[in-house]
C-alpha cells in the first residue's frame, strides 16, 4: 500500500473554469478595494472627477488589470501546446527519440503526453524494423545476384569443359530460382500484411490439400529417403485454398530441410467442434530456446552458415496466414530434438455429409 495517495488530476475543463473564476474574483476584488479606497478618502470629490469619467477609469483599469492576469496564466496553459509543438516539429524531422515530460497536474495534458511518448516509441520501432527489413533484402538479393555474375564470368572461359559449363550453369539456375522466390515471397508478405481478412473463402477438403503438398514436395523428401508418417482422416475447412497450400509447403519444406537424411517426418490432422489442428514433426536438428524466440522474424534463419537454402521469410508467411484465418502456430523443439510445428484453427463449419 502506498504511504501518498496520488493527488487527483483535474480536468482541462475544470482547470479552465478556475482560472477564469479566479481572474474574474481578482480583478472584482481588486476594483472593489479602489472603489471603496475612492469613496473612503472623497478622492473622486478632491480630483473633480465626474461620475461617467471614473466609471470609464474604472473600466480600463479593469481590463488592464484582467489583461495582465490573464497574459500571466494563459502562458502556463499554453505551454504544454508549444512544447508538443516542439516535439511534433522534431518527430516530423525524423528524431523519433524526443519525449514529453507527462507529469502535470491536467489529466488531458498529462494522456495526451503520455499518448505522443508511446507513438513516438512505436515510431522508432518501426523505423527500426524498416531499416532492418532494407538491409536484411539488400543482403539476400546481394548474393544470388552475386552467385550468378561470378559463375557467369567463369562461363566466358573458353577454356571450360563440358562437364564444368554444365556444372555452372546449373549454379547460375539455382541462384536465379532463388532470387524468383525471395522476390515472390516478399510481395507475398507486402501483400499479406496490408490484409486485414481472408478473402474468397471456400469449403475444401483439408487431408487432401495436405496430401497434395506433400506430393508436390516428393522429389525433395524421397532424394534424402526420409520415412514419412500420415494420420490424415477426413477433414473439411472453410478458409483460402491458395494461402493454406503455401502454410503447409512451408513448413513440410522446412521439416524435409532440416532433417537429415534417413530420419522421419510425422503429419497429423485432427478436428472438434471448435478446432482443426495440424501437426507436423521431424527428426532434424532441433531449435534451440533463443532461436524459438525469433523463428517468425522475417529474414530470421536458424542455419546461420547458410548451409541450408531458404530466405528467412516462409515461416514470416506461415505466421501471417495463419494469424489473418484466427489461428495460433507453435513450435516444440530442442537441439537434436527434432521439432514439431502445430497449427491450430478455427472449425467455422459442420462437416457436411
């Protein structure tokens, strides 16, 4: 328990009213006084003034006197505007690192300061995370660009045999494959981030869907002869077809990636009345605890050798996707581990028949 209780805060309304009362008492007061003074000593009768003439000296003297007070305390209630004025001039000029003193003994005031110190934090956050996001791209498009001016190069030798022409090549494919899906996922993301809401959703056949992406990725899974498990029943979803086809090649692509060779991959599905769950598990390296922190962070790649392909940005997808539907994703993981990523959402229909 606190020993001081926190003084109330008036409002600005209030705050206002008083100053105008008390102006109006001062200066009442202080002519009362003048008058009173006038009547006491005959001054008006000794100085030959006439009525209209000391009521019209009464009045200017008034407004002098009014005027003066108000000068004085319109100066302290306009000093919060001029220092916001200050610190939106600031803010306009790209210093997000200005900040208002928000104590004040006007509650207006004091949210209002308190409002302007939390934008200008959310800010420079975002100007953080957009010189972040610049640098992270300028990098990744950096290196396949690089890839394939430095194996392009290496093909004007005519010296080259058919077996190295080839071999470079196939380099120069892989990078230009790579540059294509960086490109196309960051307009994905762009795209998926200024969406509020799924749109054209469809009922559709959940296990099928998931048993298509896995065939799509056969070559990937059956070079590196990983064993699969299925435990797919029958399930219906009501969401977008297009965008849950890339949630789920994500993460099988990234669960084949990561898992080495001979190890095994497990896919389950299951469903309530009020959820549909996916799961799916690996056998590969497993994530550590601070690595579990920022796996959904666009350009964040565990394999930081870069050993593995990938841009960073599938499980940002993932992430978006499944959040815009009213779902949830988790990771369960250790080092060596393997890991399992689980999908849950929302079952907005009845199973039909």
């Amino acid at each position: 328990m606190h020993k001081h209780k926190r003084k109330r805060q008036a409002s600005l309304w209030q705050y206002f009213v008083l100053i105008v009362f008390g102006i109006l008492v001062m200066t009442s007061v202080i002519m009362y006084v003048i008058i009173i003074f006038a009547i006491n000593t005959d001054l008006l009768v000794r100085l030959e003034f006439s009525l209209p003439f000391a009521t019209s000296a009464v009045l200017a003297i008034s407004i002098l006197i009014g005027t003066i007070i108000t000068s004085l305390v319109g100066k302290r209630i306009l000093a919060p505007i001029t220092k916001l004025n200050y610190a939106s001039r600031e803010i306009a000029g790209g210093n997000f690192d200005v900040r208002l003193d928000t104590i004040s003994q006007i509650k207006e005031i004091t949210e209002t300061f308190t409002n302007f110190n939390q934008m200008a934090h959310e800010l420079s956050s975002i100007e953080m995370m957009r010189n972040d996001f610049i640098a992270n791209i300028s990098h990744e498009f950096k290196t396949p660009i690089a890839a394939i001016e430095g194996y392009a190069t290496l093909l004007q030798d005519s010296e080259l045999t058919e077996e190295e022409r080839v071999q470079y090549t196939q380099m120069i494919l892989e990078s230009t494959k790579q540059f294509s899906a960086l490109s196309s996922n960051i307009l994905k993301l762009s795209k998926l981030e200024n969406q509020e809401k799924i749109l054209e959703p469809i009922t559709y056949r959940l296990d099928e869907q998931l048993r298509q992406s896995i065939l799509f990725l056969e070559n990937s899974w059956t070079e590196k002869e990983l064993e699969l498990e299925l435990d797919l029943p029958k399930t219906f979803l009501y969401g977008n077809e297009d965008l849950m086809m890339q949630v789920w090649t994500n993460l099988l692509s990234n669960a084949i990636k990561f898992t080495p060779k001979g190890g095994q991959i497990r896919i389950t599905l299951e469903s309530s009345p009020k959820l549909v769950s996916v799961s799916v598990k690996d056998t590969g390296i497993g994530i550590s605890i601070q690595e579990k922190k920022h796996i959904f962070e666009k350009f964040y790649q565990v394999d930081k050798s870069r050993t593995h392909e990938g841009n960073g940005l599938g499980l940002s997808l993932v992430y978006r996707i499944v959040s815009l539907c009213g779902g949830t994703i988790q990771v369960q993981s250790e080092p060596g581990q393997g890991s399992e990523f689980t999908v849950q959402l929302p079952n907005t229909i009845n199973s039909p028949i």
